[in-house]
C-alpha cells in the first residue's frame, strides 16, 4: 500500500496520454510533442501543487491547481478507460473507418464527454444542496415525538475556495425547513477555525426549535480540531464530544448522542476520541436513541449498544464517479438509508460541500431534513 501514492497519479497522467495520443491516432509530431509535454507537466505539478497546498504551508492557491488537476485527469482516466475501449471495439465491429479515424473518434469523443463532465461537475459542487426529505420510522420512538423535524448538513469542507456567499446560502436553506433539530455530522472545513472563520460564521445564523448540535469529522484533526469545538460553541452550537442531550415532545423523549470521529484518539489530543458508552451514560436504556458519528463505519458499535438511528457522512457519495467503489471498500454504506442488526438505521448523507477537487460527477449534494414517525 505505501507504493500507491507514487503509482497512482503516474497511472492517471499515463493512461489517458497514451489513449488519447499515441493509440493509432498519428497526428502530426508538433501536436504529439505538446500533448505528451502537457501530461508530463500535470504528473509533475499536480502532486508539488497538492503537496504546496494541503502540507505544512497551507499555499490555498496552490491547494486549487493541485486539486482541480486531480478532480480533471480523474475524470479523463475514467472515461479514457472506460469510453476509450468500449468506443474503439463499437467501430471497429460495425466497420467505421480505418485505424487512424476510430483513434481519433476515440479521442475527440472522450475529450469532448470529460469536458462536458467537468463544466456539469463543477456546477453541481459549486450550487446550494437540494433538500433531501425522508421519512424514518423507529420502532421505539414515543408518539409525542412523531414528526420530529431533523436536519442535517455535513462535509461543508470550507476550504481554500472561499465559500462565504454559499455558506450563507445553505443556512437560509435550512432555515426554511423548521427544524427541530439541526446536526452538523463533521469535516465543517480544510484548515483551522481561525482561517476559514469567515466561511463558517453563517453556522451561527442557522435556527432549530429545540437544539443544533455538532460532531468532530477526521478532517478538524488534521487543522486544530479543538480550535472547531470552540468555534461551533461560539457560534451557539453544541458539541456532542462523547456525551447526550434530552429532546422531549408531547411527552416523549429522545436521547441525542454524540461521539468524537474515530480518527480522534490517534490524533494525540487530550480527551479526545470515540467513546459511545460514555455518550450514552446515564441515558435511560428505553429510550430511543438518535447518535451522531462522522463515519459510517461506526455503526458496528452503534448496532452493539442497540441505536436506533445513526446520522453520518464522510463519504461524500464518491464525490466524482466512480470513486464510490472505493468508499465502499473502507465504508458499509456510501449513501442513503440502511439496516444493520436487529434495530439499528444508518442514514448517511453525501455531504453538503465537496473536499478538494470541485467537482461532482453523479454524486449530488445533500441538505436533508429527515422526519421521524412513530409506529403508534
């Protein structure tokens, strides 16, 4: 696995290079030369920009170039791949021109579909979230609480964009939607509290009847995440670090968890890290129970300690197809609602923002508003 990071991006530079420049095509040497030149030029940039930007110094111009060339040779890799050899086979069967003319169908088609991808995907990262309704029944939720308004925005990744204007936005979304409760599940930004304040300060406009609480996400590890817990505080959010707050309705009461990530504990801070028997001390055991957790990986000790409904996000719902089949491999679920064990619900969102590159491709963002009901 450590020779991955040196493999992968010669394998996203030299795999579409070679499709679309040297596969048959013979176009004329100046064309080749600049071509193969820029690829090079992207293999070797990419990685120094990324490195510039997302290292120790923090260089948020750099952090664009690297990650805008990422999101891109991610998409022509996929479809040089993928459209390339379904294309070349689809002609040569059916008998359209010679060698050098399907080469270069080949070329300008893909050319043409990733570009397409780009512009669609970078407006898709870049718009407000469409609101996500979903109804959630739990067994053991009180009658009192049926139709218990949850919100719940995750993976904001304020980051080296500014998204002031968009954070804004999204919090006047949420405000239309009546919430009783609104949850921030993690990764609110790419670098500390104090230099993406700007983009957060909307969080302190968003409006909840009865709370508006908070988990730590892997990314508030790598910039000061202490430095976010204070700053949601500030902004009148509560952080759940490992600890429950009461929501009670009509008679009813609902016990809202929350946990550090489980990235929290590697990270050397004090107190920090991923403890649901101490989010749940105290909690009646017959109460149901709404937990939030940043991954959903989490959900095997959540279904163990018997949560009703967990909320999560991380995974962005793979962001850029067809990344997900990746997720999937580290996570149980990349999207939606799912059952584990007897009891448990997992919804995962696919994230309100984007990390890094700007694009999403297939992978739409989400501000959701989830409706609990009650079976009585």
């Amino acid at each position: 696995m450590r020779y991955v990071p040196l493999i992968a991006p010669v394998l996203l530079w030299a795999v579409p290079c070679w499709v679309l420049l040297h596969t048959g095509q013979h176009w004329p040497l100046p064309v080749a030369l600049i071509g193969t030149a820029l690829f090079v030029l992207g293999l070797i940039g990419m990685p120094l920009a990324m490195t510039r930007g997302h290292g120790r110094r923090q260089q948020d111009r750099a952090a664009i170039i690297g990650d805008t060339l990422l999101g891109g040779i991610w998409v022509l890799f996929t479809w040089s791949v993928l459209l390339g050899v379904l294309l070349r086979l689809t002609l040569t069967v059916t008998g359209v021109g010679d060698g050098q003319d399907r080469a270069r169908i080949v070329t300008w088609t893909v050319l043409g579909v990733a570009a397409v991808l780009l512009v669609w995907g970078y407006a898709e990262a870049r718009r407000v979230p469409r609101v996500r309704r979903l109804d959630v029944r739990l067994p053991r939720l009180g009658a009192g609480l049926d139709g218990t308004r949850v919100v719940l925005i995750t993976d904001t990744h304020y980051g080296p964009l500014d998204r002031a204007r968009w954070s804004a936005r999204v919090c006047e979304t949420v405000n239309t939607l009546e919430a009783d409760l609104v949850c921030h599940t993690g990764d609110i930004a790419d670098g500390t509290a104090e230099r993406r304040r700007t983009q957060a300060a909307p969080l302190g406009t968003v409006q909840a009847a009865r709370a508006r609480v908070y988990v730590t996400g892997n990314h508030e590890y790598y910039s000061e995440a202490q430095g976010w817990v204070d700053l949601m505080d500030e902004l009148g959010w509560e952080p759940l670090r490992n600890r429950h707050l009461l929501l009670e309705r009509g008679g009813d009461t609902l016990v809202v968890a929350g946990v550090d990530d489980v990235t929290a504990e590697s990270s050397g801070l004090a107190g920090h890290r991923a403890h649901l028997a101490g989010a749940l001390h105290g909690a009646d055991a017959d109460l149901p129970v709404l937990l939030l957790a940043h991954q959903p990986k989490f959900i095997d000790r959540a279904a163990a300690h018997g949560v009703d409904l967990q909320l999560s996000g991380h995974t962005h719902g793979g962001q850029i197809w067809p990344f997900h089949y990746l997720v999937r491999l580290d996570q149980p679920a990349v999207a939606g609602l799912s059952r584990h064990g007897a009891r448990t619900l997992l919804y995962t969102s696919r994230g309100t923002g984007f990390w890094g590159p700007p694009f999403r491709v297939f992978a739409p963002s989400e501000i959701t508003l989830l409706v609990l009901r009650s079976p009585q």
